[in-house]
C-alpha cells in the first residue's frame, strides 16, 4: 500500500498540470510510473504497454476524472449504507457496499466499501 500511496501522491502532483505540460512530461520514466499507478489502482484495466506523448496526456486526464467520480460514488455508497445503518438496515447496508465493491474497478475505493460494510455485518 506504501508504494500505491506514493504513487498517488505523484499521480495527483501530475494530473494538476495542463494537458500541453503532460505531453511535454510523458517521458519513459513518467510513463512507466503511470502504467504501475494505473496497475496498481485499476488491475483489470491496464493501460497499454506504449504511449504516445498526447495518449499519455489523455490517460492522465481520464485517469484523474475516473478517480474523482469512483470516490464520489464511493462516498455516496457509504452515505447511503449509513443511512441504512442508522435505520436499523445493518444486512442491507453492508449488502449495498458489498455490492458497490463488486461493481467498483478502483481497487482503493473496493477496500474503503468492503472495509465499512464490515462495521455493518452482525
């Protein structure tokens, strides 16, 4: 989880820069760190082994959008099992986050929903 953290604070240093900045960064080495953030994060969806400067820039920017919506679902799925929680639904809110993991491709935010529905298992 070290180096995924890590990688993620470069990853969002990057994904600050303009789109005209990222493809003059798209360097083998940036590339690189990319592709294992990406692995890291998003197993089943890999990025492809080479990269243009501008498809390096578009994955940045894709991959930045992609993790903001994830977290925000991710969010509102442990609002909603909250919810469901405090009404007395503890089954149905560790049912929804369970649910919501198996739909989710960010490995990160699969952990945050599995971890909490497990404070809802009884």
């Amino acid at each position: 989880m070290a180096q995924r953290d890590g990688l993620t604070q470069w990853f969002h240093g990057l994904a600050k820069q303009p789109e005209d900045a990222l493809i003059k960064l798209a360097s083998p080495q940036n590339i690189a760190q990319l592709q294992t953030h990406v692995a890291l994060n998003t197993p089943d969806y890999p990025l492809p082994s080479l990269l243009s400067p501008s498809e390096f820039a578009q994955a940045v920017v894709g991959f930045r959008r992609s993790e903001s919506a994830w977290n925000k679902a991710t969010m509102a799925a442990i609002i909603q099992a909250d919810g469901l929680f405090k009404a007395g639904s503890t089954a149905k809110a560790a049912a929804l986050l369970e649910a919501f993991a198996a739909s989710c491709p960010w490995t990160p935010f699969k952990e945050a929903a599995l971890n909490q529905a497990t404070h809802y298992d009884t």
